[in-house]
C-alpha cells in the first residue's frame, strides 16, 4: 500500500512539474516574440539639465524605432497576425486568437448596451482596423489613428475594400485631440514604459466625453517573473522593449481623471495576455 501510495504521489509532483515547466516554456516563447514588439516614450518638451537631454534623445530614439518597426519589418509581421492569412506560425496564430477574443470582448460589450450607432469613437493605435472597422460597421463615427503610417493606410485601404466609412490617420497618441463619446486603446500599452503609463491613461480620458476602454499587460509577480526568464531568450531581432502595467496604477489614474471602472475583462492565452478595462465619466 505505500509503495502505490508514494508512487501515486511521485506521478502527481511529475505531472505538476511537467504542466509548470510547459507554462514557463510557452511564456518564455510568447516573450521572445513580443520583444520584437517593445515600446517607445514620448518625448520630454522641456529640459532642465544636460543629463535631461540624453533621456530625451534616448526617449526619441525609442519612438522613432517603434514608428520604423511597424512601417516595415513589424508592419509585414503584424498585418498577417491580424488578417486571415496562412502563413503565420502556432505562436503568432495563439496571438492572433488572443486579440481576437479581446476585441470580441469589447464588441459583446456594446451589443449588450445596444447604444453604440451613430456614438464618436476615437480608436488610438488603431493598428490594421481590427476594433475600428467593426466599429463602423455597428454604426458608430471613428476616427482612428495609428503610429505607423503603413499600419493606418491597411486599415483605411481594408475599409474601402469593406465599403465602411471611417476616417484613419497616422499620429502619436499624445498628438491625438478632439472630444468622443467613446475612447478606446487596445493592446498598445505595452508600447509605453511604466512612468509614462498614468500619464498616457489619462490623455485617453481627456479625450473622452462618456468612457474609455483600455488593455494592458498585466504586471504580476507570476508574469514578472516569467517575463524575466524570458529575457535570457532573447528573439534574434528583438530592437525594442515590451512593458507590464501594474493594474492598481492605470485603475487609479482613471479615477484621478474622473473616471471609474464599470466591467473588466481578462484574456490569456499561451502567448497573449490582456487586461481590458472599461471606465465611465462620473
């Protein structure tokens, strides 16, 4: 009896370990990939100090790289993730379904409130038109806006070919003005380092007359650690960085901007991971 029992308890520590180190080893995969993704900071427009200078131009640097990644390398990778095409890997297609189901989320959202037709929506980072043409065709006015100018004109030529009416144009997010019922910002935080992550939320919600809707990756001790595993792989092309927000910090900057959080959502997969909030004007 023992003997079964110290057997039957060596294949249970055997199956944990087994289901763990496939976790550590698909997240270490996912990061590998995202880190050809990274991450830029807006740029500083007042300098007090020489060593102010040297994090500006650095900060510049970060930008003008991402703008580049995803004007031509990161855009020819992206636009296939974010299409029907069969010539992506299994990693890049569990990143494709991930999105997918965050942009579902979002969709579900406003079908269930059934009041988004004829609503301005600003989508920001708008990428290929994966949230904002859906959008258009529910009926609401979107103004969409990416970095990349190669990003902005897929979604403006895939509208056409759709025949949806929606205005796409490339800028930054800090350069992004106007007043909409609807803001939102899927999956682009990961863009922006941690400093600059209240900072971006709450230009979102200065552009918002009602609500905003927002994903991140969240920053956990379970994905922090991961994501430092995966850091000793790196991608052979890996040029930029990938940032983890912590929740409480974007949860509070909405509320310092007036806003409070209505439904949340989490979407994980083997390769994505995504906080979605939706926050209302109060």
């Amino acid at each position: 009896f023992l003997t079964c029992l110290l057997q039957s308890r060596l294949a249970s520590v055997l199956t944990l370990y087994s289901k763990t180190m496939k976790i550590i080893s698909s997240f270490v995969l996912s990061l590998a990939f995202a880190s050809n993704v990274g991450a830029f900071a807006p740029a500083q427009r007042t300098l007090a100090h020489p060593s102010v200078a040297v994090q500006m131009a650095t900060e510049i640097d970060d930008k003008t790289e991402v703008r580049e990644y995803f004007n031509t390398e990161g855009f020819n990778r992206w636009n296939k993730i974010y299409s029907e095409s069969d010539d992506v890997n299994s990693v890049q297609m569990d990143i494709r379904d991930g999105h997918a189901q965050t942009i579902q989320k979002i969709l579900n959202w406003l079908q269930d409130d059934g009041d988004i037709a004829g609503k301005s929506v600003c989508d920001c980072g708008c990428g290929v038109g994966s949230l904002a043409i859906p959008l258009a065709q529910m009926g609401a006015k979107v103004s969409a806006s990416d970095i990349s100018d190669a990003m902005a004109g897929e979604a403006a030529r895939r509208a056409e070919e759709m025949g949806i009416k929606a205005e796409f144009y490339t800028s930054d997010l800090e350069s992004v003005t106007g007043k909409y019922d609807l803001v939102t910002c899927v999956d682009v935080a990961i863009h922006y380092p941690t400093d600059k992550m209240a900072e971006m939320t709450k230009h979102l919600c200065s552009l918002s007359t009602d609500r905003v809707m927002i994903s991140f990756a969240p920053k956990t001790w379970y994905y922090v650690l991961l994501k430092k595993v995966g850091e000793m792989f790196p991608g052979p092309s890996k040029t930029t960085r990938a940032y983890l927000h912590e929740e409480e910090v974007v949860r509070n900057a909405l509320a310092e901007a007036g806003f409070q959080v209505q439904r949340d959502e989490m979407t994980a997969t083997n390769f994505y991971f995504s906080r979605l909030l939706e926050a209302k004007r109060v």
